[in-house]
C-alpha cells in the first residue's frame, strides 16, 4: 500500500516576508518561491514559482497597510494554491483585516469582517490562524478550523521586571477587559478599566477610571494601536491618581503618524512594546517603540497543526 505524504512548506505573499522568512527558519524549511508583480493598470498578477501538487500549504500574510492590497493578493494566493492541486492550504493572518468592523452599530453598514471570512473561505483556505483579533466573535464567521492565537504571554513576559512590581494593568475600555485581565493575572498585578464614550468613527473621550490607580504605574494594553487615541486617554489616568511613567502592550502596531507624533511630545509614556505582526519599517521606528516577535509562536503553532498534535490553551486567547 502506498503511504500518503504531503511535505510542510511555507509561503508568503508581499506582505510581510520578513516574519515568513523568520518562522521558515524556525521551522528549518525553505521559504516556498512565488511572485507578486503589480501592473500597470494597478492589477496585481501572482505566480507560484514551484510545483506545490500534494503539499500541505501555510500561507503568511497579515493584511496591514495597504490593507485591500494585501487582502486581495491573499485571495489571489488562495486561487492559485488551489489549481495548482495543493493538498491543503492554511491562512496565517496575524493581523486580520476588518476586524473592527465586525458588526452594525448603525442601520446600513456593512459588516466587513464578515465579507473578509466569506472571502478566504470560499477561496480554499481549510484553515485560518490569527493573532489577537478585535472581536473574538469573529471566529463565528467561518465554517472552517479557526485558531484564535494570543500574544498576551509574550508581551507580560517583558513586564516581569522588577520596575514594574508597582504597576497596574489598565484596560482602555470595557471590551479589553478580558485580554487585560489576562495580564493582570500573568503578572499578579491589579486590573483598572477605563469607560469612554465614542464621540464619532475616529474620536473618543473618557468618563470615568474603575480601579486603584493610585500611586501605582499604568501598563496600558490594547489588540492594535492605530491612529493612536488610546494615548490620549493617559491624562484620565494621571487625573485618578497615576504615578511614574506609562507603558503600552499593544499587539499589532499598525501606528499612522499620528499615533507617532502623540508618542513622542508625551514625556509620560516612557514605552509601547509591540508586536512584528505587521513590518515596522523605518518609519515608524521610535526609541519608544520596542517590537518583540511572534515568529516562534507561529512557528509552533504551525508545527503542531501539521502533525495533528494539540495546540496548547495558553497560546489560545479564551
């Protein structure tokens, strides 16, 4: 009787190869060879450069800026994969798109977080991994095997110092409680949440601080730091009590320049330690910024999906 085999391989899309490259080594497999090439009329064109027949496929492409770009390469991937008779294709997506548009809060909106997991679905892809999503409710949206990874432990690992033996761990809103109340229980350390009020699409404000503040250093935590709002919010903060300086544990750095510019005229932030889920190129380079890497957690994530082993709940965000 013949034995099926289908060999482990990694491939990547434009998007981030820098992090596919870095878990490839881990992995001790080749980077697969494919191409991306952007044509004039701004279609892009995708080209697998190797046989992939009977392979199982993992394919790295967190969907960051620019994000429909990125997200339509993916799908373009996913369609090749497929007709080049792959055995199976799974999505690695540490930074998911739409993800923060996962539901109507008004009459007439799309839910676009929906689209994307119909989207990759229907492309092929037989599984999907991702890194701290927006709304864990997400998950719901596919039909297909979804690990819903967590970054928590790896970011609470550089807060065991013992400057930080008098910190709080502050959530910025209701709906990061959960994850905060990972870190607080990581670190032994008191939970204190923010409430605020959305004013528009971009702009919110806080009302009140829940929790003791007082004296103690804030370690600020949020999935994703974008147009940076969540900086703003250290003066509520500061106001009930804050001492010393803040830090932020953020996962996924997408940081817009504005986000760059509140960091740096604050003196009281004294630190935002982030992620590689999305490249952090020059330009969003800070002596405040510290990236740590996911590509050993991906890595072994990806390793035990490939032989059928268990993934472990610690690396699970329940």
């Amino acid at each position: 009787m013949v034995q099926s085999y289908h060999p482990l391989r990694i491939f990547t899309g434009s998007a981030h190869p820098a992090l596919a490259r870095e878990i490839a080594d881990i992995l001790h497999v080749d980077l697969g060879r494919a191409t991306t090439r952007r044509l004039p009329d701004s279609e892009m064109h995708v080209m697998l450069d190797e046989v992939v027949r009977d392979q199982d496929i993992f394919f790295i492409q967190p969907c960051c800026e620019p994000v429909n770009e990125h997200l339509v390469e993916l799908i373009l991937y996913l369609d090749a994969f497929r007709r080049a008779s792959a055995h199976s294709v799974s999505v690695v997506i540490p930074y998911f798109p739409y993800a923060r548009q996962e539901r109507m809060a008004k009459g007439r909106e799309a839910i676009s977080a929906r689209v994307v997991a119909n989207m990759i679905e229907m492309g092929g892809a037989r599984r999907v991994v991702y890194v701290d999503i927006h709304n864990r409710a997400i998950q719901g949206f596919f039909n297909i095997p979804v690990d819903p990874l967590s970054a928590v432990h790896l970011l609470a690992d550089y807060f065991r110092a013992p400057e930080y033996a008098n910190a709080a761990i502050v959530s910025p809103d209701v709906g990061r409680a959960s994850m905060a109340g990972k870190y607080a229980e990581l670190l032994n350390l008191p939970l204190v949440v923010m409430h605020k009020r959305r004013t528009d699409f971009t702009t919110t404000e806080t009302t009140h601080v829940v929790g003791d503040i007082q004296g103690r250093r804030p370690i600020i935590i949020d999935d994703v730091m974008a147009g940076g709002s969540v900086l703003k919010q250290v003066d509520a903060l500061y106001e009930a009590g804050a001492a010393g300086t803040a830090c932020f544990a953020v996962t996924h750095p997408v940081l817009l320049p504005t986000a760059l510019d509140l960091l740096e005229k604050d003196e009281r932030i004294e630190r935002l330690v982030v992620m590689n889920t999305v490249p952090v190129s020059e330009t969003k380079r800070h002596s405040k910024v510290v990236v740590l890497s996911v590509a050993q957690l991906l890595a072994d994530i990806i390793n035990r999906i490939y032989r059928g082993e268990s993934i472990s709940s610690k690396l699970i965000l329940s």
